[in-house]
C-alpha cells in the first residue's frame, strides 16, 4: 500500500494553518464565537470518547472488515491520483530496469542451456534427472523448442535463437500417429510459429509449419455441433474423443484456438481456419446461458453448455481471456466480441467477485452445480481461486481500458474520467484481484500455491491468525506443518501473476508493479533454480528449503520468462497497442480482417 496518501492526510496543509484553539468560551474577531453550551458539549465529548471507542473497539471486533473498508478506500482513491504528467511518486516511467531485465535474461539462458544440453528436441525437461521425455511415443512435436523461440529473439539471444531455428528446419515433425491435445498444440506450438514468424520479419519456414500443423489439426472440428474434439491424432488427421468424457469438450479449450487459426487466415488469405475457429465462437454465443456465465463443459454434439463449475480457474480461464483478445486482435471491429466481453464481465462482477471476510481482500469464488432430490439445480458459492485465475486482474485493467473506456486511447495511467462506469468496475476489480495474487505469495517461499481457499464464516474456522497476529483470510487446504504439501501447495512455474504484473505496469507505470515482479523473480531463484542447469517445480510453498518435482513446465520459457523480461525492459518493446498476446505469451500483431463473415 503506497503510503503517501495517508501521511498527507495527517499532515496536510490546512491543519497546519489552523490556529491554536482557546477551549473556553473566547470571542474573537476572525473566529466563531463559542457560547456556553458549545463549551459544555466538548467537556462532554471529553468525558464520552472513552465509552466511544470502546463501542467501536466492539463494533470492530464483531466487524472486522471495518478497518480494512475504510483503509481500501484510502487505497483506491490512491490508485486514481497517478495520472498522466502528474509526478506521483509510484510513477517509474518507462524505461528498461538494465540490472533487472539482464538478470531475467540469465536466467532463461540457465534454463535453455541446460535443455538444449540434456533433452534438445523433447517435448518436456526435466532438469533434476536431466532428461527429456516425449508427450507421446510417436515421438516429439517441438513442444519446448517452439514454445521458447520467441522469447530468445524478443530477448536477443541470437546464437541460441539459431540452433533452435535449424532444429525445426532440420529435426521437427508433425507427422505423428499418436494423439495430441488439441487446445495446447494449438496455443503453444502454432502459437509459437506464428509468433516467430511474425518477430522474425516473416521468416517463411515458421509460415510453412504453422500451415501444415493447422491443417493436421482442423479435423478435430469435425463434429455435429463444430466443437473441436479435445484430442487430435496428427499423424492420421483425425479428432480423438476424450476417454473419460467423450461426450464432452472443455469451454477453455474450445475457445482458446481462435487468435491462432484466425491469424493464420488473415496470413494465408485461406477463410478455412477463421471459419472453424468463429464457428465455435457462434455455437457459445447461440447456447450461452442467460447470465453470460459460461460453465466449463460443452456437449460435443450438441453445442451445449452441460451444468458443471463456473469458474476463472482450470477450463474457464481462457475462455474470457479470448473473448476480450479477439476484440482487440482485430482492432476493435467486431463488435459481437465487446458485447460477449461486457456481458461476461457484469455476469463475473455480479457473481464470482468476493470480498474476503477479514481484509476485505477481492477474489473469484466457483460455482458448483448440486441436484436437490427433486432434480432441481442450484450453485453453491465456493471460497476457491486457482492460481491460474491470477490472469484475471492485468485482464480486468486491459478491458477497462478497451471496452470500458469513453476515451480511446485512455491515458498511462487512465484517469477515472476516461472511464465509463463499467470500465471504472473492472478497473478496479483488476486492481485489486492483482493485489490479491500478489498477497497469496506471502508464504515461506514468496511463491504463491496452485489453489488458494478463502475463509468465508460458515467454515467455523477459527485459526484465522498468522504468526504475526494478523488475520489471514486464504489457506491452502490440507496442508499442515511438517506434513506432506497436498496438490493445491505446489509451485509449477506458472505465469499468471507475472503476466498481470507486466499488464497493470504497462497500463499505469507503477513501480510496485516491478517490485512486486522482482520479488517473485528472486523467490524463483531462490527456491526452483536447479544448480545443474534448469528449473523445477517446488511441492510445498510453505517449505523451506523447498523439495523440488522433476520438471520444467515449458511455460516457465514461454510465459513467466517473457512476462518478467517484458515487464522491466523499455514499454516500446511490444507495445499493447500493436500485439495481442496468446494465452501462451506468443505475442501476434493487431490487424485489420480482410475478412468478413457477418458474424454478430
Ligand atoms: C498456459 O499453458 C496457458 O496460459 C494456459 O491458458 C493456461 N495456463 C498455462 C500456464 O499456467
């Protein structure tokens, strides 16, 4: 919390001004006159202030959000006062921070290397064994080499960037007879050729790949309602079920192909990948449900949503990312994506958006189906954000300032008058759910969980204070001291902090943005460096010295990487305005369509 404010509050210029006060009745020219009874009232006041406080010490101690209520609007009205040209002190400019940037460098170069050294050409590492293993038998489909080549160019890694280049020339195929997921070749190895292709200066051999992976992948959408299959065999061309579900698609997933295949149409002039891609887009839109909520499973043939959570977390995420991405991927002209967005977001603010009991800490709760015996469905509220909501916050202030802005371009930072009253909602919402992600972090690691809980008064939880005495609203369920960290404990490497730290310093040049950022940079560091060469993922976030699991996510290279770099190089590189990001980080430009299909 910036300070500032509240010392200026205490020590403004008016109390400073004000004169000494006689407390009996005095009449002076320049003064109002105290009469007899105004002097009695403040003996009384006098002898009533010790009842008082002990009343509101008991209003507080029944209340206790009270404080905090009262301390968040000091904060919020601070996050207002940075405006353009106004020489806040949080205000950092833009410029690269070296030291920092160059560290970030290093560090993927520490995890690169030691890949390139033990697995080149794996689809996944792990750095502790120092082996690479394959998605498949079949063999590997450039998984890690494609997900991390533009990082080394916008990096400027040059000679690493070359021998990665002549592994896809020379060692990548697709042709695979094995299944692959659809939903992550799509946002990381197309995604990843599209993006190289574009940061090379449009270097044809990533064209030409993306080309023939796209048309290896197209026929998973083959299917009654235009859903894509989940898993796809590209070696015989043919979508793959799901084993378990294979009735059922994940909204996620489904809704996550569409800047990468309609990037590819607009390259190609071919309408096939923009088609299959929209036509997914038109059976959410035709069966959305009436709160524009959408729940995480679809009906593969018939196109309907199939009662199941509500969430930002696993399988909701990037559906809403995708939303708001598509309308700003072709230059705000679809109009039938800023409508979708704004509706998701009221429905989101509306009923996933909470308040944690003690500190009034902003963050997304689930909705869980459950049949009464009468076969009546209801949604129960659950307290749970997975850390893969964390992109949520740097999203909320990215729509603000594009469909809930009066004023486009909104100034750096936007000033509140640019906003109009939606905009202003998830402004803040985005604000403050960053400050929530960046909170869950306060743990023995500076890492923050895969899942977070949040307390909420009918657990009858009643060890609600941390060391330190302060309340603590969020938990990680099932971990107890010096036991084994459950599931939801783990660090993986995974972005979606970072990715809204470099968003919301990119919307407003607030320096604790960068703070915040190298903090978790050092906590990696610390926690998941692998000596030999690598990173690994960590079980427990509360453990000290932390036990590491075997792998590297190939994100690590692709997302958190990039996010950190970008967030402390010079804000000219990649610029808001100009690219898109994928859900993987695979930066695409903003462009015009050549193409117009009357969807609306
Ligand atoms: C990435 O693969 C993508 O960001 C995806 O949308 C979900 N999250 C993982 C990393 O956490």
């Amino acid at each position: 919390m910036p300070d500032g404010g509240l010392r200026k509050r205490k020590t403004g210029p008016d109390s400073e001004k004000e004169p000494p006060r006689n407390e009996n009745k005095v009449s002076h020219n320049d003064e109002p006159e105290f009469d007899i009874d105004s002097a009695a009232f403040l003996q009384y006041l006098k002898i009533l202030w010790i009842p008082l406080l002990l009343c509101f010490g008991l209003f507080v101690y029944f209340n206790p959000s009270t404080l905090s209520d009262i301390a968040n609007l000091w904060i919020e009205s601070d996050d207002w006062q940075s405006s353009p040209g106004s020489s806040t002190k949080s205000f950092a400019g833009f410029g690269a921070d070296v030291e920092k940037r160059d560290a970030v460098v290093e560090a993927f170069k520490h995890a690169w290397r030691a890949y390139e050294r033990d697995a080149m050409g794996n689809d996944e590492y792990h750095p502790i064994s120092h082996k690479g293993t394959n998605l498949t038998r079949a063999g590997g489909i450039g998984y890690t080499v494609i997900d991390s080549i533009d990082t080394m160019l916008i990096m400027g890694l040059e000679d690493d960037y070359a021998r990665a280049r002549k592994w896809v020339e020379t060692s990548l195929s697709f042709d695979r007879d094995a299944e692959f997921n659809t939903f992550e070749t799509t946002i990381r190895v197309l995604g990843g050729l599209l993006s190289a292709y574009e940061l090379t200066g449009k270097d044809k051999l990533y064209l030409d790949r993306a080309i023939e992976l796209a048309d290896r992948i197209l026929p998973a959408f083959d299917t009654p309602s235009g859903l894509p299959l989940p898993n796809i065999n590209l070696g015989k061309r043919q979508g793959v079920p799901d084993k378990e579900l294979p009735h059922l698609v994940s909204t996620a997933e489904v809704s996550t192909l569409q800047l990468e295949f309609r990037y590819l149409s607009y390259l190609t002039d071919e309408d096939v990948y923009w088609e299959k891609a929209e036509s997914v887009m038109k059976t959410i839109k035709e069966h959305r449900m009436p709160h524009g909520l959408a729940s995480i499973y679809m009906h593969v043939d018939t196109g309907q949503f199939v009662p199941s959570a509500i969430r930002l977390g696993s399988r909701g995420d990037s559906y809403y990312e995708y939303l708001l991405k598509q309308y700003i991927q072709t230059n705000q002209t679809e109009d039938v994506y800023r409508k979708m967005y704004d509706d998701a977001m009221a429905a989101v603010h509306d009923n996933l958006i909470q308040k944690s009991h003690y500190t009034r800490m902003t963050y997304t709760s689930e909705l869980i189906p459950e049949r009464n015996s009468g076969g009546q469905l209801s949604w129960r509220l659950t307290p749970k954000q997975d850390h893969l909501v964390c992109f949520f916050g740097g999203s909320l202030m990215l729509g603000a300032t594009i469909t809930g802005a009066s004023t486009i371009p909104v100034s750096i930072p936007p000033r509140q008058s640019e906003f109009m009253d939606h905009g202003k909602r998830d402004w803040k919402d985005g604000v403050e759910l960053v400050r929530t992600c960046v909170d869950t972090h306060d743990t023995l690691t500076g890492l923050s969980p895969e899942i977070v809980h949040f307390r909420i008064p009918s657990d009858g939880v009643i060890d609600v204070f941390s060391n330190s005495g302060v309340p603590t609203d969020w938990y990680i369920k099932g971990a107890r001291p010096g036991a084994e960290g459950p599931y939801d404990a783990r660090y993986i490497l995974r972005p979606e902090t970072v990715e809204s730290l470099f968003l919301a310093f990119r919307l407003t040049g607030d320096i604790r943005y960068r703070d915040w950022g190298w903090n978790i940079f050092q906590s990696i560091e610390e926690h998941c460096k692998v000596e030999t060469g690598g990173y690994a993922s960590i079980m427990n976030v509360d453990e000290v010295p932390s036990r590491k699991e075997d792998k590297m996510e190939t994100f690590l290279m692709s997302e958190t990487l990039k996010y950190l770099f970008l967030l402390f190089e010079d804000a000219s590189v990649l610029p808001l305005d100009k690219y898109v990001f994928n859900t993987e980080a695979h930066p695409l430009p903003i462009f015009t369509p050549n193409i117009r299909t009357g969807f609306s």
